[in-house]
C-alpha cells in the first residue's frame, strides 16, 4: 500500500473530502509523525503499534575493503513495534 491508496481509501469513506484534501491530510499527518521523529520523539497510534527513536552508540568498526578500523559515529534510527492488537 502506498500514500495514493490511503488517500483513495480517505476519499472513499468520506464523502465530504475530495481526493486532493485527503491527499493533503495524509501529507499533514505524515509530516507531523515525521517532525516528532526527527525531535527524537516516540509516534505511537493505538491498535496499530509505535514508532521509537533508538540512541546508536559510537564504537569501532572495519572497513570490509580494506580491513582497517574505524570510528563509526553515534546516529540515530526508527524501530516499529506492532500493537498486541494486530493478528499476523
């Protein structure tokens, strides 16, 4: 599923709503989720699972070319934890 389709599916349910506004609500959402990400904020919707901001911490790696050591530095990455409420 893509951006395209849930706007569709927006557009669908809704009646008020036009393609475009759905499209444009799906962006707004979006781009809140993705700003408290970015913040270092966790994104979490009931029923369907959480977004969490994990901490990396810096330490040595190798160069698998070369083989020589070198610092990788701290950064930063999204996990996703489904809610208990999802069946797989």
């Amino acid at each position: 599923m893509i951006k395209a389709d849930l706007a569709q599916v927006v557009y669908e349910r809704h009646g008020g709503v036009s393609y475009g506004e759905a499209m444009e609500l799906l962006e707004f959402i979006l781009l809140q989720m993705k700003e408290t990400l970015v913040q270092g904020g966790n994104v979490k919707m009931s029923g369907f699972g959480s977004l969490n901001v994990i901490q990396r911490k810096g330490r040595l790696g190798r160069n698998p070319q070369t083989g020589d050591r070198i610092k990788l530095t701290p950064s930063k990455y999204v996990t996703f934890r489904p809610s208990r409420l999802l069946d797989f």
